[in-house]
C-alpha cells in the first residue's frame, strides 16, 4: 500500500531516460508525469530566454510508494541521475484509493 508521493523536477532533457527508469523501477506503481515550470533553478541551468522569464520548463512526476519502495528509489535515482539537476520531495499520504 502507498504511504508516499514522490515528486521529481527535472529539466525536459532528462525526461525520457527518467519515465524509462521509473517504468523499470516501480512496475506497476501508479505515477504521473506533467510539463510545469520551476523558479529557483541555479542560474548555470537557465537558457538566456528562461533568465528573462525568472522560470525555466521542466517535467513533474509524480510517483505512489510504500516507506521501503521510496528508499529503494531514492538510492537507485541517486546514482543513474547524479548530476543531472532531478529534484524531489515526498510527502505522507492521508488517503489514496480508486472509485
């Protein structure tokens, strides 16, 4: 059962080889992927256009795990993506379920 939501960030070059990773990683885990923007992103990241902006494009996804899962993914998105500028957070779910 999921305890967590993991929330990436990462910049749209990173995207694909990230879906591909949580497809092999997490099975059949439900997850969600969507383009946003992220503010406060180093500005050696920032193309000249996104400098202007204050914002640059990135993909959020958005991952349901148990306690031992997200470990287990932390340690394994720390070592294929070291470098790359993926971001996360998680939090506790309330509640999570399907009608």
């Amino acid at each position: 059962m999921a305890e967590y939501c993991l929330t990436l960030i990462c910049p749209p070059s990173v995207e694909e080889k990230l879906l591909d990773a949580l497809l092999l990683h997490v099975g059949d885990e439900l997850f969600t992927s969507s383009p946003t923007f992220s503010h406060g992103t180093p500005h050696g990241r920032l193309s000249p256009t996104e400098q202007v902006m204050g914002r640059s494009r990135s993909v959020q996804v958005q991952v349901l795990l148990s306690a031992e899962e997200l470990q287990v993914l932390r340690t394994r998105l720390r070592e294929e993506f070291a470098g790359t500028g993926l971001r996360f957070w998680a939090h506790a779910l309330v509640m999570e379920g399907e009608f």
